[in-house]
C-alpha cells in the first residue's frame, strides 16, 4: 500500500502534536498556587499563570481534580496532591512542599507566637504538657467557638486542680505557613489559661525540632 505526500505530512504532523503533548506533561518544572476558588485554581506554572476549571488540563498537562477556597487537588503526570493557597514544589511533583515555622524563646523560657483558629488570630503557648489544644471559655467565646453546643463535657487536670471543660473539634488551626485541620481542642470554664495552649493534638502531627533558643515546626 503506497502513501501519498500529504498523507504521509498529515501522520507525521498529527505524531509530533502528540509527543508535544507528552512533553509539556513531563516538562513542568514549578507549580505554584496563587487562587483558590470553588471549582477553580489560579496556577502559576513554570512562571505563566493558568486559571484552571475541574477536569480541564492546562496546555502543560496540568490538571485540576477539585478546588475549594481552601485547598486544590492537582495531578501531575498521574500524581494528585494537595495544595494550599501558596504552596509549591519543584521539579519531580512527588509532594508539596514542606513549611516551617521558627518560634524563639522568650525571657520567661517559654515558646510563643501568634496563630489563628478557625480564621481568628489568637496568642498561643506551645505546651508539649497539653493532650490538646487548650483554652478558656472566654478566649472561646471570643473566637466564635460553640463549645456549649456542640461540644462534649469532659473534665481536665490543671496547676489548680480539677476544671470541667467541653472537647471540641477545631476546623483549621494555623502557626505560620502550617495550617491543619480537624485538630482536638479543650474548652476550659473560667478565665484560664490566659493563652491558648499548643498542644500535642496539633503538636504530634508535625515535626518539631528544638534548637536552644528557636523551636523549628516543620510539615512531614
């Protein structure tokens, strides 16, 4: 069976369209996230900013699995992660990458910084002593929390004695560039702690690293 010239041009030219495509799915260096929507995600892709709707590729192969305000699932050569607003990894797309946050010392010996819970900004302690993320019922209050209503009692040891408290679940508790959610926090009755404690149900989920005078959070 003999083929024509523009038989043969037409195969020739449809063949190198699709090695152009595989090679943009490999040829993607750097993503980064610069708007998260609902069922859309602003990505900055080897420097050129794509808005990507769900189950659309970018001309890169980049395509978008879903999108809230908070978060986008992505997939890269047929690997999806998680991104947030921000995030960004380089070439080989095996995870995003990871954040850290540095929080010195103070006079008093003790780790403080400021964080937010559920979207509200809030002083907090970093406790290691602390089973869970702990606070009085007026820093509770104040952030919005509905610890009566939808929190269970419980009660909790404290440098005074005996207090009745609620366990509750935080939506999002953010330190810096670290944002988890779902994490297990105690509402305690009356004016104390006069800080929010940091503890391990927020502690235990990322890595710590003690450095003297600097205490090192830092995402797996």
């Amino acid at each position: 069976m003999r083929y024509g010239t523009k038989q043969i041009f037409a195969t020739c030219f449809l063949l190198l369209l699709a090695l152009s495509g595989v090679t943009n799915a490999w040829s993607v260096e750097r993503l980064r996230v610069v708007g998260l929507f609902s069922g859309k995600a602003m990505v900055e892709i080897d420097g050129q900013n794509r808005l990507l709707r769900v189950g659309k590729k970018s001309p890169e192969g980049v395509l978008l699995i879903s999108a809230t305000a908070r978060e986008a699932v992505i997939e890269v050569d047929g690997k999806r992660s998680s991104y947030t607003l921000g995030s960004h990894v380089g070439s080989g797309f095996a995870k995003p990458a990871s954040r850290e946050v540095q929080i010195w010392r103070d006079n008093q010996g003790a780790y403080r910084t400021v964080g937010s819970i559920n979207g509200q900004t809030t002083d907090l302690l970093v406790d290691t002593g602390a089973t869970s993320v702990a606070m009085s019922e007026v820093e509770a209050r104040r952030l919005g929390i509905q610890y009566r209503l939808k929190g269970e009692k419980t009660g909790v040891r404290t440098a005074s004695g005996y207090a009745r408290a609620y366990a509750v679940l935080l939506d999002r508790v953010r330190v810096g560039e670290i944002e988890l959610h779902q994490v297990e926090g105690v509402v305690i009755e009356g004016s104390l702690p006069q800080q929010v404690l940091l503890g391990m149900s927020f502690l235990k989920r990322i890595r710590m690293e003690n450095q003297g005078t600097m205490l090192l959070l830092r995402t797996p």
